[in-house]
C-alpha cells in the first residue's frame, strides 16, 4: 500500500508501524510504503497522542524536538506564551513542541498556603486560576486576623490578600478599627434615696488591639455593654436624686475612670461616654412637679414678703420727713388733693361756703 503525506509548515508528521515509532516527517510531500498509519501534529499546539508517551521519548529526534512538564502531587504549572498567560496543568505529564512559541513554565507549590510566587493580579483573577486561589479581602479602616489551621499568623492591614487553596484552612477575621458608639438604653435604676427613674446612657470606644478583641474576648461589644450597665448601676445607687441631676454632666468621666483596666482587657479604649436623658416614672414626675411647685410658691411668697417690708419702710420713712418737715406734709397733701380733683369734674356746694373755705384755707396755709 501505497500513501501519499502533505506535510505543512508548522506541522510534523510521525510515522508508526504495529504502534512503534518509524519516522518523523517535516515540512513537504511524502510516499509512504507498506501499513503504516500516521499522525499529523501541529507545533503550535500541545503534543498529544494515543500512545505511550514515554516510550516515544525513547527516539532521540522526537525528544529533541520536544520539551517535556511533569506535574507531580500538590503541584500545578502555569504555562505563558511569548509573556501572556495561557493555562494551568494539574497532575501529569505533558509535552510542548520547541521552537514555534516562546513557552515559560512556572512551578507552583500547591501545598503552601501563601503566594509567594511573582504571579501578578490580573493572573491570579483570571478564571482558568480562580479555583487554585483563596480571595480575602480587609476593607478600608479594618484589621484583619490572617489564622491558618486556627492559629493566629499574623495581623493584615487593609487590603487584598489571596492565598493557595489546599486542603489547609485558612480564615480572615476582619474588624472595624473607627471609633463607635453604643446606646445604653432604657436603664431602670434605683438611686441611694429610692427614687426610680430611667436612664439613656451612651459610651464611645475604639479597638485598640485587635488580636485582644478577637481572640482573647467572644463579642467583646456584648462584655462592654454589660461593664458599663454595671458601672452606671453602682454609680446610680451611690447617689441620691438631687446628687445626680447635679452631677449628670459629669457622670461619664467619673464611670470611665471607675471602669478602669476593664476596657484594655477587652482590647478596647473608651473615649468617651455620658448620660444622655433621665426620665422620672410617672409616680416620680408627680412628686417632682409637687416639690417644683412648693418651691416656687415658697420663693413668691419671700419675694412679696420682702415687697410689703420694703414698702412699709419706705411709708414709715416718709411718715418721718412729713412729721419732722410742715412745708412737705403740705406738699404731701396738695398731691393727694390734686389726685383727688383730676377725678371730680365739678363741684356744687349747697348751702355756707365751708367746704370752700376749707378748700382754700388747706391751699393757702
């Protein structure tokens, strides 16, 4: 038998006789004589065959015209093409023709957690790599807390980290490291003179250390809500009503540094905190208003107290002057009189003038 092989630029032909490599045919027209089957490759793409790869190696000239990838267990390798990243290879053993493409192989490590290879971004994004990747990401103004098999490896600033993935874990615990505030609401307390009320407290704090928080504390906001609903209870109850509404403005700075190392324990730092309303319950607020009242009754009654004592000084000082002074007890009385004529509008007198001359005798003294 007989055939006739056209072999293009770029390919090469490989001649099999009972599966045992014969001949390997390069570019141009080719008669083949007897049963032999053959395979046409392209030398742009992977070389890929049915038969045993290993025993085609065994022909020099085939060997040298390829370049051969072992991929062993926990590895992969990225393949790039003149610079640009093509594929990944898994486990197993692959064979790439020399010559056409500028192919690089890099070795990847798959049983190490981080990425200490100089793999860029935009590879390790690339979807043909995704699922050999852990994407971690620590937003703006977060920590995070790197623990690999649950232990503590390091801290991360913010961020975006990937790492391997295997069948190591690997977690990412990330918190906010701004200040915060949090509202201590409808406290029902009891203070030192029995009086009860309800109180809206507020406390402003910040994570100061990150690995505390975390890891030495579980929910550290719960553990500081309950220190300081203790705090401002026993601050509370050593306090009568009026001590408190007097002291109100003051009361948070007085609880922080009550509060002492508590806070730092939890890896926290409280800046800031206060009381923001007191409500007196309905019992109380009736009380209140009564005592309000009493007072303010209490305060109108001095003021006209000390409105008639002045007035009646004043009268007696006068009286004196007009005693010991006859020209000012006449011009005391001229006023009363002209008082007294601005409201009369007429006046008729019936009978002798005595009224008249009484009149005139008064003005003319």
């Amino acid at each position: 038998m007989l055939k006739n092989v056209q072999i293009k630029a770029y390919q090469v032909g490989l001649v099999y006789k009972n599966r045992k490599l014969m001949e390997i045919l390069e570019e141009g027209n080719y008669w083949v004589l007897g049963n032999k089957s053959i395979e046409i490759h392209e030398m742009k793409d992977p070389f890929k065959t049915t038969n045993d790869l290993n025993l085609l190696l065994q022909n020099e000239n085939l060997s040298s015209k390829l370049e051969v990838i072992e991929v062993k267990d926990g590895e992969i390798v990225l393949v790039y093409e003149n610079g640009i990243f093509k594929e990944v290879l898994n486990v197993g053993q692959y064979a790439f023709w020399k010559g056409i493409l500028n192919k690089e192989f890099q070795k990847i490590d798959m049983t190490k957690v981080e990425i200490t290879e100089n793999i860029s971004t935009t590879i390790l994004e690339n979807i043909k790599l995704r699922s050999f990747t852990r994407k971690f990401v620590v937003t703006n103004q977060h920590k995070g807390l790197l623990l690999i098999d649950g232990k503590l490896d390091k801290v991360l600033e913010a961020g975006t980290y990937y790492f391997w993935n295997n069948e190591t874990s690997v977690e990412v615990r990330s918190n906010d490291m701004r200040m915060q505030q949090m509202e201590i609401a409808g406290q029902e307390l009891l203070t030192k003179d029995k009086a009860m009320l309800r109180i809206n407290f507020y406390v402003r704090y910040q994570v100061a250390d990150i690995i505390k928080a975390l890891m030495e504390n579980k929910e550290y906001d719960k553990q500081l809500y309950i220190l300081m609903q203790l705090a401002l209870r026993e601050f509370v109850g050593a306090l009568t009503l009026d001590e408190l509404l007097l002291k109100k403005d003051t009361v948070g700075k007085e609880i922080l540094e009550n509060l002492g190392n508590k806070a730092e324990d939890l890896g926290l730092k409280a800046v800031d905190a206060g009381i923001r309303d007191v409500i007196l319950t309905g019992e109380m607020k009736e009380i209140m208003n009564q005592v309000l009242i009493a007072e303010k009754k209490a305060q109108a009654n001095s003021i006209m107290r000390r409105e008639e004592t002045a007035s009646t000084r004043s009268l007696l000082n006068t009286a004196k002057l007009m005693e010991e002074n006859e020209v000012l007890w006449k011009l005391k009385e001229m006023e009363y009189m002209e008082k007294i004529a601005d409201k009369i509008g007429d006046i008729t007198v019936s009978g002798n003038s005595n009224i008249v001359s009484q009149l005139k005798e008064i003005f003319t003294k």
